[in-house]
C-alpha cells in the first residue's frame, strides 16, 4: 500500500514541476484528499487508488500552494500512456527464472477441459501468467493483461496462459466480472511449485526456442508494457510465412 502512493506522490510531483519552479508546493496526496474527476464527480480513496493503479491515470492539484486542495484524476490518452510506460524502467527479474535459460515444460488441462503441454508449444511466444484471485496486485493488472491478450486474439505465434492457484468453481465467478483473455489453469499451484513461486503475480515470456526470454515478480506499472515489448521482439525473430512455405 505505501509502495503504491509512493508511486502516486512520485507521479504526481512530475507533473508539477513546472508549478515548483514558481512557488513551494505545499499539496500532498493522502487517503482523505478529495479526488474528483473534471464533471465535478469524487471518488473514494479505495476507486481513484484502483484507477490509479492501471497506470492510465494520472493526478494533479487544483491549487498547488494549498496543502488541502482537492484533485483531479485525468485519464491518460493511448498515445500519452504510451509515452508514460516508455519513460518507466523494466520491472526487476524474478528470482525463480534465469533469462535465457531453458524454460522447463509442463503438462497440464484449462478450466474448459482443453490439455495444455508447453513442450508441443515450441516455435510459439508463451506469454504466462501466475496468480491467485485475492491477490490484489494480480486483479489490479489483469484489466491490461486482458486487453494485452485482446491484441493478439487472432496472432497464432503467441499462446497466452494463466496459472491460477483457485479451484476452477471460483475462477468462473471471478471471471464473470473480471474478463480475462488467458486460458486459464484452475487449482495450479503444483505448476508454480515446478518453478518455486511464492510471490504473485508473475509473469514469464518464454521465446519460441523455449528460453526465459522476459520474467518479472510482483505488480508494476511498466510490466505489461514490457511483456508486449518482449511479444514484438520475439514476433521480429519469427521465420516470415512466405519464407516458412518456401523451407517446406
């Protein structure tokens, strides 16, 4: 929670530097700070801190000098969360995978009954997801992984996968508020045991050689944006269609 408005304060201070060149500013961002959007709308601390953390949101004072001045929360346009997740440094790696390394395969069956073996999966980009349902910074970014998966519905060459730790029973409720577009492994924590997690969520891109090509612990901002950099990478390497047919 602390990390998180840290972030906030930390953002915040950005895009009021120009104001600080003029006067000290006095406002600070807390849990009884009145946030509201430009309709005149407020939003309590638990839905602006929830917006917030999607990263498409950013916060600025009414009244700079004022240490009581309300806010406003502004929702970013695609172009300039964008450039907001460009100027964000690559998450930390993991300390369960070695980039690079060989990704170890697992076997195993979806929610919907479907078998998955990542072995068989060689030439395809693995994009892999671990996390349970009250984890809080696993629900805060599945909105953007949802969409991220959205992008490459149609894509063949990448196969997302979500290794839950829930009972399938439980996952299709969440589900019915909380879209998300991975195929979904109920009751998996014999996977993450495979790998030794026990921070989530985590998320892994494994390279169509099999290899630990990205991997990250824990909620950033800058991961999904990340995970898709290492997708259009990995995409680049891939044989052309017209030079696969030409191989055959």
């Amino acid at each position: 929670m602390k990390r998180i408005l840290i972030a906030f304060l930390f953002t915040f201070s950005l895009l009021n530097i120009s104001a600080q060149q003029t006067f000290t500013t006095k406002a600070r961002l807390t849990e009884s700070s009145v946030v509201k959007d430009t309709t005149g709308t407020e939003y309590p601390y638990a839905i602006w801190q929830q917006l917030m953390a999607t990263g498409r949101y950013i916060i600025k004072a009414e009244k700079p000098a004022d240490p009581n001045t309300a806010y406003f929360i502004i929702r970013l346009s695609d172009e300039d969360f964008a450039k907001r997740n460009l100027a964000l440094p690559k998450p930390p790696e993991s300390k369960y995978f070695k980039t690079g390394s060989k990704f170890s395969s697992f076997k195993t069956t979806d929610i919907d009954g479907n078998k998955i073996n990542t072995k068989n999966l060689a030439g395809k980009i693995i994009v892999l997801n671990f996390w349970f349902i009250n984890c809080p910074p696993c629900v805060r970014e599945i909105p953007e992984l949802h969409k991220l998966s959205q992008t490459y519905r149609e894509d063949s060459s990448v196969v997302f996968i979500a290794v839950a730790l829930d009972l399938a029973s439980d996952i299709r409720e969440f589900l019915k508020t909380h879209p998300f577009g991975y195929r979904i492994v109920d009751n998996g924590r014999y996977i993450s045991n495979q790998y030794s997690i026990n921070s989530y969520p985590t998320n892994v891109v494994v390279s169509p050689e099999g290899k630990v090509y990205f991997h990250a612990s824990g909620f950033g901002m800058s991961t999904v944006h990340w995970i898709s950099k290492s997708i259009e990478e990995l995409k680049q390497q891939l044989p052309k269609k017209e030079e696969t047919v030409a191989a055959q």
